[in-house]
C-alpha cells in the first residue's frame, strides 16, 4: 500500500499580523482533516515565508511555532523582495520537509477545501497541479480589468502563463529539485512551472472575500509583474519593433512618392505640417521601441551581475540536514 505523502502548505506572507493567527487555526484544522482522511502523513506542516514584515507577523508567527512546534515553521526574509521571491524561499526551504508542496496565500481567500481535490489528482499521478479561479471574488474593479489585459496580452505572446491560473498548486518534491536548477535572478514562480514539463493538470477553486486586513497587492505590483512576465518569457515585443520599423519605412516611402508627385504637379504639400507630423510620430515610436529594449537590457543587465535572490535571515522550526 502506497504511504501517504509529507505535505508542506506554503504561505508568502507580509504585514499580515491582523489575520495570521486565524489562518494558523484554520490551516491546522484542515492538516488534521487530511490526516484523518488519510491523504497525507502525520509530520505534515505548514511554512510560512515572511517577506521581512513590518509588523508584529514575524513574533506571532514564533509564538504559534511555540504552541504548535510540529506544524507551524517559518523562514524570514531579509528585507522585502517581493511576493515572488518570497513564494520562491518557501518553496526551496519546503523541500527539506515534504514529499509534497502547496502553495497558497496566507490571506485564505484561496479555498483551502480546494487541497483535497489537489492531493487526490496527486495520487492519480499528477506531479504538479495548478489552481484556476472560477470566479474574482470582490476585488476591485481595476484590479479585474487589468488582469483581464494582463492575461489576454500574454496568451497574445505565447507565454506559457495559463488565464486564471495563480500561485495556489500542488507539486513534488522531484518538480521542486528541477526548480532549483533554474539560475535565474528574476523569477515568475507560475511561468518557470509551466516550462518544467512534468505530467501536470488544474482544478478549479472558489476566490473568498478576505476576512483580515488589506490586500498588500496594489496595482503597482501588478503593472510590475506583468512586464516582467512578459519579457521573461516572450521576445514578442522585440519582433513587434521589428515590424513598426517596416511598416514606418513603408510609410516613409508612401509619403516621399507622395511629395514627389506633388511637386512635379506644381502642388507641395506644407512641409511645416509634414515635418511636424512625422518627427512626433518618430519620435513616440522610437521612445516606445527604447523602452522595450531597456526592459531586456535591463534584465541582462541583473542577470549578469548573478546576484543572490534573497536572503534567509532567520528560522523557526527549520533544521536542514
């Protein structure tokens, strides 16, 4: 009979200190429901990455550790880097403790229910499952549009990223040591599983309104994580200034058939206007296409230097062997 797996929810975490304390409560609960259904083993835990908070998260989280020495660990970050970096150092520090990994938000508006229906795709084989939301829940507005963009843009460029996919999934510790071989300085956690390759699926889970405390998610950080999704993995942006610079050179010659044709008519067009026209729409191109450009330079640019990602300032109830 086949042993029920270790199992390490993974939650990133920053200024939560209003709610971190009904999710250790509730996380707990649902470990012990697990267990007694059988799907996962006794020394099952949960993790969480503290992306150097402000606030009192850090000193809640060592006392629950020292309520609940065997299920709540956490490893502090030294300084905010960043959601992604922070689900990253979880991730890697969870593979010391658990043959299986889910990642979830330390907020709970991911349906923790949604982890059994991961675990029983785990036993059918899967090695890495990934969560869609059906619905958006109530966030705002803007917030729904701009993912919407964000999503349509991407599958626009090919990039691997599936629509309503988020960082709540499942996967083995095989799918975690196969991360760890990627070397790159700038992460998008979702898009390097995707390229991983393992036999793979989704479930659908329900998005629930937050029941502690702010979303610490602005839209800022979403404009920021959608350029660097986009030029992680598309160069669709560098061919598209390929293609203005046809289409402006094709324009160009348009235009001086045109001038020629008027002047040989004893009718030149007004060369003020012309000039003026044309130097602003080069100018706006050429702008934009720089832009592009510093974006990739700009990734060259921090790769090269092979700067570490993070840094673990500390640990609670983590011992690597």
């Amino acid at each position: 009979m086949k042993m029920s797996p270790r199992l390490c929810i993974v939650m990133p975490c920053y200024n939560e200190e209003s709610g971190i304390r009904t999710t250790i409560e509730k996380v707990n609960e649902k470990l012990a429901q697990l267990e007694e259904k059988g799907l996962i083993a006794k020394e099952s835990c949960m993790l969480f990455a503290d992306d150097g908070s402000k606030d009192c998260t850090w000193e809640l989280l060592s006392e629950a550790s020292a309520e609940y020495p065997e299920t709540v660990k956490a490893a502090r970050l030294a300084g905010n880097r960043g959601k992604e970096y922070a689900v990253w150092a979880g991730v890697m520090e969870a593979r010391f403790l658990a043959d299986v990994v889910v990642v979830m938000d330390a907020d709970l508006q991911f349906d923790i229910e949604a982890i059994d229906e991961f675990l029983q795709l785990h036993r059918e084989g899967y090695d890495m499952i990934y969560g869609v939301k059906k619905n958006r829940g109530s966030e705002a507005f803007y917030k729904t549009i701009a993912s919407r963009l964000f999503y349509g843009l991407m599958q626009k460029l090919g990039s691997p990223i599936m629509k309503n996919h988020t960082d709540y999934c499942l996967m083995t510790r095989q799918v975690i040591h196969a991360l760890s071989r990627y070397g790159e300085t700038n992460i998008i956690f979702r898009g390097l599983l995707k390229q991983l390759g393992f036999k793979q699926t989704h479930c659908y889970f329900e998005v629930k309104d937050r029941e502690e405390g702010e979303s610490k998610f602005s839209l800022s950080k979403l404009i920021n994580l959608s350029l660097d999704a986009i030029t992680s993995f598309s160069v669709a942006p560098l061919r598209m200034i390929a293609g203005f610079g046809f289409v402006i050179f094709v324009i160009s010659l348009i235009m001086i058939a045109y001038t020629c044709v008027g002047f040989f008519q004893g009718n030149p067009p007004d060369g003020y206007a012309t000039l003026t026209c044309s130097l602003w729409f080069l100018g706006g191109i050429g702008l934009s296409c720089m832009a592009i450009m510093g974006e990739y330079m700009g990734k060259l640019y921090m790769e090269a230097k092979k700067r570490p990602r993070y840094y673990i300032s500390e640990r609670i109830g983590i011992q690597h062997k």
